[in-house]
C-alpha cells in the first residue's frame, strides 16, 4: 500500500511518463516498467495471434470475444495494463471512443511475466483483478516456457492449471481450441544454459 505520507499518482502522472515505459498506478503508487524484452514481445504477440482468429473473428472457434494488446484499464483509482485482455461481447459488444482507457474490467486478463515484473504481477496486480470480478487470468513465463491459468471462485484465485513447454492444451476460458504453447516460444532462443 501507498505510504500515508506520500502523494498518490493521479492520471496525470500516467500521461507524462516517458513514452518507452509502461506506466501504471497500483495502489496509489505510479509504477514505470520498461517496454516488454523479446521473449515477452514474442509470446505475447503469438498468444494474439493464436487467440484472435477463432475467438474474435469465429473462424476456427466459438467467436464472442473483444481481445486487445495492452489496453489500459482504469479500475477503481488503479491504472493498470495486461499484455493482453479480453472481454465477452455479452458484455461488452462495441468499443465506445469517448476515452482512450477502459472502465470495464476484462473477463480475462494476461500477463507475460519476466524476472522484473512478477512480483509484481502476481501480488499486486492479481489482487485488483480479483476486486474488480475478472474471472480468469493467465500468467505467461516465456523464460521457464509456462502457462498458468487462474480462475476467480469466492474472490480469490484458484490455479485451474499449469502448463509447460510444447503440450497442445485446452486453458479455460479459451478451451473451446487446443493451443499449442510451442508456438508461444517458437521464435525465441534462449541459449544454452550454462555447465556446473
């Protein structure tokens, strides 16, 4: 939590950040991230890419979905941005441009990790998520090659799964497909570990 003392970010902090940084307000605190490395550019781009055909266009799959890159959601006094997020048409049909931010918490939100952001990520974030009703989260690890998809039950996450490697899975709330997690990392080459 903020400490008592100190100024809380507002918006406007946001918006004069260093464009190369992501920036977010998490608990009153603004929070600058550098722009994704390559492994998270990549498996977040190829996660999209998976995604999108069969879940927001309908070909290959059920349909139904808005899912975008990095929308900026402002969910209480938090401002947060998921690499990617996803919500059903039910709930939200058309995008409305009044404000280049959302107030509609996704129904699904992901966050590519990476040794910098997931603490982060996984103590901070996953509580606003929680607060706000988003049903499922994904949390991507493209350095370890792993997929964990949490689910909402009595405002509080539960781990539904976790995935590794190359497996071909069915991760709720996109089990309608199987995903092939191979191509999540297929174009990142994480060198040789090194010897003892």
């Amino acid at each position: 939590m903020a400490d008592a003392g100190k100024r809380r970010a507002t918006y406007a902090d946001v918006l004069s950040a260093p464009e190369h940084l992501v920036a977010e307000i998490i608990d009153g605190e603004l929070e600058l991230s550098p722009r994704p490395a390559k492994p998270h550019a990549a498996a977040a781009t190829a996660l999209g890419e998976e995604l999108g055909p069969p879940f927001k266009r309908g070909r290959g799959g059920p349909g139904g979905w808005i899912l975008l890159f990095e929308p900026e959601l402002h969910l209480s006094s938090d401002v947060l941005v998921p690499d990617l997020a996803g919500w059903r048409r039910e709930r939200m049909p058309v995008m409305t441009t009044a404000e280049a931010y959302f107030t509609l918490a996704p129904d699904w939100a992901c966050e590519v990790v990476s040794p910098s952001t997931s603490a982060k990520d996984r103590a901070r974030k996953l509580p606003i998520y929680a607060r706000e009703g988003v049903r499922h989260v994904w949390l991507v690890d493209p350095l370890q090659r792993t997929l964990e998809v949490l689910r909402l039950q009595d405002r509080n996450w539960v781990i539904v799964a976790v995935h590794e490697g190359n497996a071909k899975v069915r991760a709720e709330p996109f089990d309608a497909i199987e995903l092939d997690l191979g191509i999540l990392w297929a174009d990142v080459d994480l060198g040789t570990p090194p010897t003892r």
